[in-house]
C-alpha cells in the first residue's frame, strides 16, 4: 500500500469503536474511551493486513491519540519501510 488515509483509519475505527458518537479525523481517542483493547487490536490486525506494521510500545501513546495521528503514524512506518 503506498499511502495510509486519514479517511481509511477513520472508517475501521467507525467499525471497530463500539460508540455512537460520530469519529472524526480530530477525535480524541484514547481520553474518551472510544479506543478500548479489543478495538485497538482489531485495528492493528486490520493496518497489518494492509502491510502497515505496528509495534506499539515503539511509539509514544499520543500517536494512537486521534485518526489523524495514527494515520500519520501509519505514513511514517510505510516511509520508512521503502
């Protein structure tokens, strides 16, 4: 995959989140709850399908923090791996 969008993570968060509030690129993740574990695994088996490896403990926890940080995140792995 060349480039991860923040429109692609948005919407496996909008299935993977158990909420009803909407998720946008700017939403808080992590302080609001929204990301549980099963939610953020499930996220991360879906990015590596996609051949976007992500070690978590590598990163510091504010990278998960919103769809547009872990979308730029996602960006900086596949950059990295060429």
């Amino acid at each position: 995959m060349n480039e991860i969008t923040v429109d692609l993570i948005v919407g496996l968060l909008t299935e993977y989140c158990d909420h009803d509030e909407e998720i946008t690129p700017d939403t808080e993740l992590l302080e609001s709850g929204m990301l549980d574990s099963l939610a953020f695994i499930e996220l991360l088996n879906a990015l590596e399908d996609m051949g976007v490896q992500v070690y978590p403990t590598r990163h510091p926890r504010s990278a998960f923090s919103t769809p547009r940080t872990i979308c730029a995140l996602c960006n900086e792995i596949l950059a990295a791996d060429k």
